[in-house]
C-alpha cells in the first residue's frame, strides 16, 4: 500500500508486482503530474496487478482554483492507468467532472466501484464492458444519468470503431450486481431517452439495490432478476408491471414514500418470490388481494411502520407455504385476515402496535405449527383466549 504520491515515480521499478495494490492520499499537484508522465507508465505495465485501490485527497468546495485545475485533476487519474488484465478497480474521492479515457480499456474488469467522487457529471461508457459483473455507484452527489448515448465524448477512436462494428454487442452482456446509493440527483440511466434505449435490458443482472436516489425514475429492463432492494427511493423507478421479472425471489420495498396502492396486475406475476419486505412506506393505503393471493412459493411476509395501511388483503389465507408473518406498527389495522388462520406451515407470527384490536381471532388456535409468537403493545386487548394455553411453543 502507498500511503501518499510520493511514492507514485517508485512503483515504475516494480516490473513485477501483482496482486492487490492500494494507493491513498493522491492529490492534484502539476508537478506530481509531470513527474508521473516523465517517468512514463508506472502502473500499465504491470499485467499480474489483479486489483487496484485509488483514493484521493478531497478539494474543498471553496478552493477557487478547483475550477482552473480540472485538467490537473483529470490528467492526475489519466496518468494512472492500469493494464487492461486489471479485475478489479476501486476509485474513492476522485473530484474531476469526468474519468480517465483508459476506463473503455479495461476490458477484463470483473469488479468496478466509485466511491465519493462528489464532482462527477458523466461517467465513462461501461455497458459494453464484456466481463463487468459487479457494479457499485455510492455518493456521486452530481451525476444525473448513467449514459451520456454518444461514446465520442470519453472515449478514443478506437473505442468508436469498436462499437460502430458492433453495433449489436449486448448492454452490460455479463452484469450480475448492480448497486446505486447515495446519488440524489440521478435522474434516469439516458440523458436522451431514445428507442433502442428504452428497449435495452441486463441479460445476467440478478441483483439491484437502489438506495437513496429519490429522483431515479427510469431503468433499463432486469428480466433475470432475483433480488430487489429500493430504499428511500422512488416507486417510479419499477416499471408500471411492478417487475418485469417472474424470477424475482426477494423483495425488500423501503421508505418509499410515493407508494400508494402496490398493483394488482404486478405482484400477481411474482410466483417464485421467496420473502416480501415493506416497511416504513409512509403513504400506503392497501396492498391488492387477489395480487398478494397468487404469491404460492412465498416462505416470509413482513410488513411494518405503514401508518395509513388500514386492511391486509384476505388473499394472504392462500399464501400456503407462508412460514414467517410478522405486521407491525400499522396503527389503523383494525382486524386480521381470518384466512391466516389456513397457515398450516406458519412457524413464527409477530403481531404488535394494534390498538384498535380488542380481542385475538380464534383462528388464530389452529397454528399447531407455531414454535414462536409474539403479541405487544395491544391496548385494547382486555384478555387472552383459552386457545393460547393450547400451543405448544419451541
């Protein structure tokens, strides 16, 4: 690990270094770039490197030479490119409004994250990047879309050549996670939403996580996906389907604060998924009946902190493989679905914040398969019934 610059001119003597190298404290200083271009290629050279760390030094916002030196600050990352047999990149910190051209060349990156680089207004194009699996985006506080459409404005002209002849080369051919967090500005993957867009989709994306990106209101399609994660982000972001995807096993929705009614239409199409999460959902009314009833593979159910939630749909009783079920902090439930009571494979049940509920369901009774449960904070509730004395729980 290289703690600061100084040490940068050095690494060019190292032919053959390999593994893991990290490089912190990099600053944006002319002479270390003229240094740096002197000494010629200090890390190209360098095949067997597998991954590569490069943290910056921060510029505070009011340093009024920021502006000016955007060319000291792109040329301190162009000077730093790796070999194309690089796997994995990490880049924290890095203030210039764009990166480095040679990002087009790392055609054998498996693992890319960008960290913190708070000035960054357009990113090199990585959708045709053929061994890119994992993808992470976190705190690029200025970037409004993902694609700019036209490659020419950040890569070389071999680069423009290589997709003018392949124009059918397949978008993000070998994604497999995908996590965007921490870009409130994010608006949509295309400045310029155009046909061949809109169609484009992840062939292999199995995972996403959309995590505080309130203004991300349009994806590319995922129609493999397995798992899906919206935090503290938009409900619009979901295509009007719910998900174009009927391989989806986990769901976790959270404060999302524009949902209002989960569609019908959409969640019935989920049969495979596994564990459906919503929480903190400030502005949910009701979750659709027949929706919820065609879950048949769903194992867990948790539903929590929805203020104005004020029924459970009855379709849940057909929910047969339900295991775990736990609602709470819903304030306006005034009764449960009497179908819960067809559960036959429930195994744990959480229940609690009811105040409008006076008394148990006798149905409740026939979960002989209960080996937890948990009843709180039911101030109405004047006494239990005498079925609870007849579980036997583990």
């Amino acid at each position: 690990m290289l703690r600061d610059s100084a040490g940068l001119s050095e690494l060019g003597k190292l032919k053959d270094l390999r593994g893991e190298l990290k490089i912190r404290n990099l600053r944006y200083k002319k002479e270390m770039v003229s240094k740096l271009n002197y000494d010629g290629a200090v890390l190209k050279e360098k095949r067997h490197l597998y991954s590569l760390t490069l943290h910056w030094m921060r510029i505070e916002r009011e340093n009024s030479d920021a502006v000016e030196e955007s060319d000291v600050i792109i040329e301190s990352m162009e000077a730093l490119q790796p070999h194309s047999s690089l796997k994995q990149l990490f880049v924290n910190g890095y203030s210039g409004a764009r990166f480095a051209s040679w990002f087009h060349s790392l055609t054998n990156i498996v693992n890319l994250r960008l960290f913190d680089c708070d000035r960054c207004q357009h990113l090199p194009p990585l959708d045709h990047l053929p061994s890119l699996k994992s993808l992470w985006l976190s705190g690029l506080m200025n970037l409004e879309h993902i694609s700019e459409d036209m490659v020419k404005d950040f890569a070389s002209d071999e680069m423009m050549m290589m997709s003018a002849a392949s124009p059918s080369t397949t978008f993000f051919p070998s994604l497999e996670i995908l996590r965007l967090i921490d870009c409130p500005n994010l608006k949509g993957w295309w400045r310029n939403e155009t046909a061949s867009a809109s169609a484009s989709s992840f062939p292999c994306l199995s995972t996403l996580y959309i995590l505080n990106c309130p203004n991300l209101t349009s994806m590319p399609l995922y129609p493999n996906l397995v798992t899906l994660n919206l935090n503290r982000s938009s409900w619009d972001v979901l295509p009007s389907s719910f998900v174009p995807s009927s391989k989806l096993k986990y769901l976790d929705i959270r404060s999302v604060g524009d949902i209002e009614y989960v569609p019908e239409e959409g969640i019935g199409n989920l049969a495979l998924l596994e564990e459906l999460e919503i929480k903190d959902c400030p502005n949910l009314v009701s979750l659709p009946d027949q929706g919820m009833g065609r879950l048949i593979s769903l194992q867990r159910l948790h539903i929590s902190n929805c203020p104005q939630l004020a029924s459970l749909p009855e379709g849940i009783g057909n929910l047969t493989l339900l295991q775990h079920l736990e609602i709470r902090d819903c304030p306006k439930l005034a009764s449960l679905p009497e179908g819960i009571g067809n559960l036959t494979l429930l195994q744990s049940l959480r229940i609690s914040n009811f105040p409008n509920l006076a008394s148990l369901p006798e149905w409740m009774g026939n979960l002989t398969l209960l080996q937890s449960l948990r009843i709180s904070n039911f101030p109405n509730l004047a006494s239990l019934p005498e079925w609870i004395g007849n579980l036997t729980l583990l």
